[in-house]
C-alpha cells in the first residue's frame, strides 16, 4: 500500500500534531519496553530537521474518558527524552488554551507532549467537534500510529478531514511490508499461523488462501483443525463452533492446491501450570492432557517447509512460549524463519505475541519486519480498510 508522505516544505514552520503509539508496557513508575518509543523517531526527527514545531499525541492504558492520574504521558517524558536525546516539554491536556498558549511559544525544532488522548471520553467517539477542537491549533497532522490504527478514533482518523495530513514513517513501512506479504506476495510463500483461537484468524485465512503456497497451523488453533479431522485432542484447547470451519478451509486448500500442515506431535502436559511434560503423536493425545506447544517431528515438519519460501508472514506462537517448558517450537520456527530471511525471504512477524516472542529469543533484527501492531496487522492481513490508514492510501 502506498500512502502520502511528507516533504520539508509541508512542515516547515508549522504547528504540526503526530499521532504516535506510547502506549508501552509500564509496571512500578518504570517503562518495561521502550521499543514503540523508538519506532517514531525517525518521523519525528524528519519533521524537527524540517524546522517544524512537533506535538505528540497518543493514548496510553484505558482511563475510559476520565483523567487518571496512574495513566498519564507525563510518567513516561523522561524516557521520550532518553530515547530521542532531546528536551520535551510536556502539556497536561491535547486539547484548548493550554495546549494553544505552549505552541505559541513553542520555538521551531522543539518538541512537546501532549497529555492522554483518552483522558476525554469525545476521543474515542471520533466526535466531530472535540476533533476541530484538538484540529483549531495546528497545521498539518501525522498519522504515525499502526498499532492504532484499526481504530476509528479523533486522532487516528477524525483529524485527517481537517489538516492537511500525511504518513509517518511508521505507517509507510508497515504498509510497504504487510503488503508485500499479503497482496502480491512472492512465490513460495508461506503463512505461519498460531496463537489459541481460530477464530481470532478466520479472516486472514479466507483473504491468504488463495496467496499461500503452504500454512503451517500450531498453538492452540492447531487443535480444533485436528478435531476436525477426526483425532481426539484431549484437554487442548477447541472450538467446537469452529470446526465446520476448519474442515471446509481443509477442502478448499486442497481443491487449491495449497498444503496446509498440522501437527504431527505435541508437547502435553496436565494444565498450564504443570512441571512435568511428555511428548506424544497428534493421532495418540490422551484424554486427561493438554496440549502446550508443538512436538520435535512437527518443529522439523514445520522448519523444513520453510526452506526456500520466498515471502514469509507469521502471526501467532506455536505454544505457551513464556514458559520455558512450552516454548521451544516457537523459537525453533523463529529459527528457521531467520535462516530462510538470510537466504532471501521477506519475512514479516505479526505484531502482538508473535513480535514479543522473537523479541524473546533474540531474533527480532534479523528478520526483515515485525510489526508494530497486533490486531492491526491481524486487520491489515484480513484484507480490511483501516480507519488510521485509507485517508492516506495513495490511489
């Protein structure tokens, strides 16, 4: 997908607003993952060489349009700070005198942040007149938040119908890259999917069937596929109202010609807390244990399906990998994804669990994309208009 970018003479001298996504992890006054943080520096500092007077806007934790002390942006200014290597000012609202009054006198290059979006419960309502509100003083707006992006709100969508607006370079590489591995994507092309449910990927199998070359299924979704081909799953996770589904996506693939690979073996064990495991074949699953990640033959099953892909798109882990015990055929297919990017492959991780995972294991630069957002690209990958995005898509 192409979107509209920015040039320095769009910025220069302006009072520009950019939607950007602090929405980090923060546990004990501390942030956990500054990686969001990071990811819009290079907008930002495009936007400050341009001689631009740059706001930040963004939601952070679920104050439900009240203002809450324990969730405002003011925790994290000096972490901004750190990451950017710059003063920022910071502003107790996005909205009104306060923030007029700090733009005024703001000098150009300069850098404020403004307070929890969602502190107002108008934000997201998308209401048209809290949006020329937050819109009255600025000149251009930036959309730069992926990971919100499948959200209609004031800042991810109302705000483009009253500023000249354009993409951070956030959005344009997450465009650039969910594209190239969900619309035209190279041959052969491999989709990974875990995570617990199916229905959570119903729709990204129904846009990618007829793309795919292979899917690999794992993690919980694996079972309810393996149900519906007859076999007993024990205490594994299943959704009995999904296997209709499951066994017509099995039909279609085939008439199609792509294979779609299950499970040959797991890792079971007797609940999620269990300290003790055991391995056993897809076709043996005893009644009392549940399944927690994949087995040894399905790793190799899985990784050898890999070599030679050409465009690889993963969303969703194949087990409980934040448990040692039930993580090693995540890592073993992180493994095997990297190595297929080294020979070639444009490998793209989908946001969410699977990018926490390959953060994990180490493997996060050394493939060719992970995505910002979870159940954005999961929408992006559903073949579905997002909100914060189609204003911007260049036709």
């Amino acid at each position: 997908m192409k979107l509209k970018t920015f040039s320095d003479k769009d910025v220069a001298g302006k009072k520009v607003l950019v939607r950007v996504d602090f929405n980090v992890p923060f546990k004990n006054g501390k942030v956990r993952d500054n990686a969001r943080i990071v990811a819009h520096k290079s907008t930002i500092e495009k936007l400050l060489l341009a001689g631009a007077k740059v706001a930040l806007v963004s939601h952070f934790g679920r104050p439900d349009g009240k203002v809450v002390p324990e969730m405002s942006l003011g925790q994290i200014k000096a972490d901004i700070e750190k990451a950017y290597n710059r003063e920022v000012h910071f502003v107790d609202d996005c909205v009104g005198e306060k923030v007029e009054k700090t733009l005024d006198t703001l000098p150009e290059s300069e850098l404020v942040l403004l307070e929890n979006s969602r502190f107002h419960a108008e934000e997201q309502k998308n209401d048209a007149e809290f949006a020329k509100k937050m819109a009255e003083p600025f000149d251009v707006f930036v959309m730069d938040a992926f990971s919100a992006s499948h959200r209609a709100d004031v800042t991810t969508n109302g705000l483009m119908s009253l500023l000249p607006s354009f993409a951070g370079d956030v959005l344009i590489k997450e465009g650039e890259m969910l594209g190239a591995v969900s619309e035209n994507p190279r041959k052969p092309y491999v989709l990974i999917l875990g995570g617990a449910k199916v229905s959570d990927k119903i729709a990204v199998v129904g846009n990618l069937l007829d793309k795919a070359t292979t899917i690999l299924i794992g993690g919980g979704m694996a079972y309810t596929f393996l149900r519906a081909q007859g076999k007993a799953t024990g205490k594994s996770l299943c959704e009995e109202d999904r296997l209709d589904f499951a066994r017509d996506t099995l039909k279609k693939a085939e008439a199609a010609g792509v294979k779609i690979l299950l499970p040959l073996d797991s890792v079971v064990a007797d609940g999620l807390d269990a300290t003790q495991t055991s391995i056993v074949d897809s076709d043996s699953m005893p009644a009392d244990k549940m399944g927690l990640d994949i087995g040894p033959k399905t790793e190799k099953f899985f990784t050898d399906a890999l070599v030679g892909a050409k465009s690889i798109l993963w969303n969703g882990p194949m087990g409980v990998f934040e448990n040692t015990l039930f993580s090693s055929g995540t890592k073993a297919l992180g493994e095997a994804v990297v190595k297929a990017t080294e020979a070639g492959a444009t490998s793209v991780i989908g946001g969410g669990d699977t990018a926490s995972a390959v953060r994990q294991f180490g493997f996060e630069r050394k493939v060719s994309y992970v995505s910002t957002g979870g159940g954005a690209s999961l929408e992006y990958c559903e073949g579905k208009k997002l909100p914060g995005m189609a204003p911007l898509e260049v036709k």
